[in-house]
RNA sequence: GCCAAAAUAGCUCAGUGGUAGAGCAACGCUCUCGUAAAGCGUAGGUCCGCGGUUCGAAUCCGCGUUUUGGCUCCA
C-alpha cells in the first residue's frame, strides 16, 4: 500500500515536471489538469501550437534535466486571493477556474519545484532526486475537452507512463508491446477471422469462414447451456413500427442511438438497437398464470445502435452487433432465485471461457425524480442482486446511484490473461417496460398483477466477446474453439492422397480439420500451421501410411505422438469435451 | 461529433516535386523432401476519393471518406 502511495506520487510529481518542461519549451501555454493515473500520468495544455513527436523527445529530454538538477517540491498554503493574484499575473485562467471550484473554507494548496507553482492538493515526492530520469517515457499525444465537456475547448493532453525504476518501465513497455502483439484487430487479419469495409460502411462486422467457425461453437455452447438452465429461445424481427418504439419509450430516452426510420406503406419502421419490446410482445401475446413463471427466454438478437464516429474500434465498439440477450418474467416472490441463478450460470460459462478473474458492480436507483417504480420495489431488486453477489463470494462496488432510470443492475467485470478489465455482462431490472407494455400474470387470487423483468447479456455482445476472447488467447484458442483443430500435413506429395483420407475420417467424426496438399516443403507447413496457431499438426508419410496413423505434433512444441487415426480421434474428441487448452 | 496523426500491391512497409519499389503471400516451373521458411521465374498499383497549385504531384494546399490514439458515451 506504501508502496502504491510512493509510485502515484512518483507519477503525479513526474506531471508537474512536465508541466514545467511545457511551459519553458512553450512560453504561453496554459496549463490545465495534470493528475496521476494507472500506470502513468497525463497533463492537459492550452498551448500556443500543435504537438508533434518531436516535441515529445525535447520535452522528454528537459525533462530528463530537471529531474536531474533536483529542485524541491515545496508545499505552501496560501491564501485565495494570494493564489488568485499569483495565477493572474501568470494569465492561467484554467488555475483560476478551479480555484474558484475549490469550495470556501477548503485550504488551498501550491506546490512550486523549480519555479514551477501548481494549484495542487498533492501529494508529491519530496525532491526530484525522487524521481528517476530513465524510467519515464512520453507516450501519446491526445485532445481532451477542458473538464471532460464536450461544449468546452479541446486541449492537448500528454500522456506518459512513470515507474520506480527503469526496469519497471521496460517491463511496461514489454507490456504494451504484448498487448499491440495480440491487439484482435492485428491478430484478426493474420488468422483471417473478420474484417470491416470503409466503402460498406464503418463499424459493422464481417464474419470470414474461421471466424464463423469460432463463432458457431461458442453459439452453439451457448445454446446448449441456456437449454439446460431453463431456458427457452426466441426469435423476432430486425425491424419494428413506431408504435413498438413509442410505447417503450426508445423514441423518447433512447432516440439519438437509433437510426432514422424507413418508410413502409406509410409507416414509420425502426431497426432495433434492442430486443425487449419483441420479447415483451411475445410475452403479451398470451394470459398468463403465476404457474407459468418464471420465464426465461433467451435470444441471440443482433441490434443496431448509432455510435459516434470517433469511438468505434475494431470489434469492441461497432454499430451492428449481437446480443446474447435474454429477459426474465417472474413473481416478485421469485426475483432472488432468479438473479442467484443468473450470476451463477454466468460464472460457469466464463470459466468455461477461459475467464475466472471477475469483479462486480452494483448500481443501485438514482434518485427519485430520475427514476421510475416504487421503493419497495428498487429495494428489493437492488437487496436480490446484493445477495446474489455476496451468495457467490463475488468481489464487488457499489456505484450509489449508478443504475439506468428503469432498474438497479449489475455488471460483471472480467480479467483477460494480461490482466485487463472488460465489462461484459449485465443483469439489469427493468420497472418501465412492464408498465409501459402493460405486462400482467394472474396470481393465486385471481388478480392480474405486474411481473418483475430482468434483462441480461451474460457475454454482452459476440462481437465485443469474440474480440476479448482473442486478446486473451492472443488467437490460440483452445482445442473446443480453434478454427482449425488439426491440419494433416504429408511429408512430401506421395502421401497427399493418404493426408486427404486421413482429413474425411476426422471431418466424418466431427473435427474441424484441413489438409495441407500445398506444394510447400514439410517445414513450411509446419511453421505455417504453428503460426495459424493449428493445436494439432498431423504429419504423415510412409511409416503412418501404413500403420493407418498419424504422427501428432501440438502447436506448443516438443512432444509428439504416433497413434492410430482411430485413437487421434478419441483423444481429440476427449480434449474437446473437457475444454482443455490443448 | 471534437483534437491530433495516418492511408502506397492481398499483407508488412520503403519511397520529401521529375518513368512507383522491397519482403512475404498469389500464380507457373524445377525439386519429392520426416517435425518452424527449397530454388528460379511471372503477374500484381486510380499511391483512399474529389478539387487545386505546378511544365510536372504518391510527395505541396483544400474538402471528403476511413483508420489509429484520446475526449465523451457504452454491449
């Protein structure tokens, strides 16, 4: 903890270096912001012209000379009017603003090193004999809106990284370049997975053959999963009259994700950038019994949403996308069974998924006049998904008015494997649809009563999924996944006929197999498969001609294996049923 | 949407005003090979698009598109 202390003083005091390096490389600049943040700090400036790469090496190296001419952080706490002159005279308008944020009777601190003064709570380090000139590093160079306010000016931010020592930072940047290594997009064109087309339109995904295939196991688990929890699935229309729309409310809070409609005999149709009111109105399509409750139904439901052209990236944020989405019609008597049963079948399938590192977040009601449903009724979902949570032994937060207007929720944070965050699931509540729609069941007293919903995506979408899912593997999926689980190679062309065999055996008995009759040397096919990252690589020739075998290779090296085709089935087909890795 | 940068062969990238290049991939030929790249050859480009400056533009300027890094938002 001391230690974490250290290094986000280390990181905040390396801004304010910076910040000095700034202003006398750039007399004018103003400077803004400059807090410490994970794995690094940043600094934003209103300065006097643009930034290029170079100016980031002659910052650096002033930088790198104050550090080393050792100027104390001195703190002072002064007076307002004594800062507000100090800052005047100094034209930094962004200081003055948050000075006057800082709220009365809040002392008001400044740190000076070097003749560099910052309006700054702190803290720092003690001298810049604490900071270590090579175990720093400038990395990028971004706009940013004056207080995160898009109505605001844009001002430069610089982004650097700040560590104890320069081997930290080297292993930082190992780190940066691991994750450039398996950066989806990147590993996505080398296996040939997906790919988007400026001229057919940003942010919408096509799926190519491999990844199609990874696609269609991970659908098809989770199809199989949802059957056995109870589940039922759905499927509903890409587009719904404005009716549909007007009636949730979309049109209303939801509008300016929607895309405009079209025109159909007249009537407003909208493609959905959601799936509830398709499910509700399956719902309404019938009366029904408290009996028939709970309801689980479940659809992989693709939606479009307008994202602003600046945030799409890649498969992680797009404008067409599938949920795997389902909604959950209960008694309020069963709204706790239900969220336990939720979290827990979502844990279970991300461990299947390789993922075991998973924080949630609770949200809870907002506040009245920004919320729809009665007390009663947000206190108890909100305690349901509490004692879900803690039921599971789940590290959690809680967000103290985070929920949407309609419902308190969870969502489900997960680690990949170089120990990133990504939201993936939610579980949210939802109090307005069912209002809006009308929802009712006939309870044991023959009363219609409301249903409690619940919305929840437990992968979130496949496209943001997928997209972790290969970050996470770095495209070495495991044997349940890989697009290509075995590629039978021959040793020369003599034994094509014999590798094409060997391939409609294993096809027949379920794998996803190729053979590679190229005429590329055994070598180069090898080092081929094992750069497609192929878990299994059959080499055959005269000796598993014969024995009507194959000599198995694994991507991951050494061992190998001679066994019969038979046998290559059933130990692949085992590898598979218990998802191992390979 | 906003700020900045980028866009050259299928991929990765050279090319700073004077005839558009390399490696890999593709295709053809030779070789018939035992666990990470055989050899030779052929073909492949509206240099993102439109306009401008210039005797001449991949290169300079403007507008647009897309991508990247951020801001904001979010599955």
């Amino acid at each position: 903890m001391a230690q974490d202390e250290q290094l986000h003083k280390i990181r905040h005091s390396m801004a304010h270096v910076m910040a000095e390096a700034v202003i006398e490389k750039f007399p004018g600049t103003k400077v803004a912001i400059g807090p410490a943040i994970e794995d690094g700090f940043y600094y934003d400036f209103d300065l006097p012209r643009q930034l290029n790469e170079e100016d980031l090496e002659s910052i650096s190296e002033r930088m790198q000379e104050i550090i080393k001419e050792g100027h104390e952080f001195q703190r002072s706490v002064v007076k307002r009017e004594e800062a507000y002159e100090l800052f005047k005279k100094q034209d930094q308008d962004y200081k003055l603003e948050l000075l006057e944020a800082i709220p009365e009777g809040e002392e008001v601190s400044l740190y000076n090193q070097g003749g560099f003064v910052d309006l700054c709570r702190g803290p720092h380090v003690e001298d810049t004999g604490q900071l270590n000139a090579q175990s720093f590093k400038l990395l990028n160079i971004a706009g940013a809106y004056w207080r995160g306010d898009e109505k605001n000016r844009m001002l430069t931010r610089i982004y650097g990284t700040a560590w104890k020592n320069p081997k930290e930072l080297r292993q930082y940047l190992q780190r940066l370049e691991e994750m450039r290594k398996r950066d989806h997009r990147k590993v996505g064109r080398e296996l040939d997975l997906f790919s988007t087309h400026e001229e057919a339109g940003p942010g919408l995904i096509y799926w190519h053959p491999k990844g199609a295939r990874i696609r269609l196991a991970i659908e098809d688990y989770w199809r199989a999963e949802h059957l056995k929890n109870g589940y039922e699935m759905l499927y509903t229309p890409h587009v719904g009259k404005s009716w549909l729309w007007e009636t949730s409310g979309h049109l209303g809070f939801y509008n300016e994700n929607m895309y405009s409609p079209m025109q159909v005999d007249e009537n407003d149709y909208y493609i959905k950038p959601m799936n509830c009111p398709f499910h509700i109105m399956i719902y309404n399509t019938n009366l029904h019994s408290y009996r028939d409750l709970p309801l689980r139904w479940a659809e992989l439901g693709t939606v479009y949403r307008y994202e602003r052209s600046g945030v799409l990236h890649g498969l992680l944020r797009v404008r067409g996308f599938t949920q795997d989405d389902a909604h959950i019609i209960c008694t309020p008597d069963q709204v706790e069974d239900e969220i336990l049963e939720v979290l827990r079948f979502s844990l279970a399938m991300w461990k299947a998924f390789g993922f075991s590192d998973i924080k949630a977040y609770l949200a809870t009601r907002p506040g009245e006049d920004k919320s729809v449903g009665d007390d009663s009724a947000w206190e108890q979902a909100s305690d349901s998904l509490k004692k879900a949570i803690e039921a599971e032994g789940l590290d959690y937060e809680v967000d103290e008015g985070g929920g949407a207007f309609y419902g308190p929720k969870i969502d489900l944070k997960i680690k990949d494997a170089l120990g990133r965050e990504w939201q993936m699931t939610t579980v949210q509540f939802d109090f307005n649809l069912p209002e809006r729609f009308d929802m009712t069941f006939v309870d044991h007293d023959g009363k219609e009563k409301r249903p409690y919903m619940v919305h929840r995506a437990l992968l979130g979408s496949i496209e943001r999924f997928f997209g972790v899912l290969v970050e996470h593997y770095g495209g070495a999926f495991p044997i349940w996944l890989a697009p290509v689980q075995a590629r039978v190679i021959p040793v020369a062309d003599p034994f094509n006929e014999y590798a094409q065999d060997v391939k409609r055996k294993l096809l027949a008995a379920g794998l996803r197999v190729e053979a590679d009759v190229s005429d590329n040397r055994m070598n180069a096919k090898i080092r081929n498969a094992q750069n497609e990252k192929v878990p299994y690589m059959l080499i055959v020739g005269e000796k598993e001609k014969d024995g009507d075998s194959v000599s198995l290779r694994r991507r991951t090296g050494k061992q190998q294996d001679v066994m019969t085709v038979e046998e290559f089935i059933g130990f692949a087909n085992q590898k598979i049923a218990d998802k191992e890795e390979i």
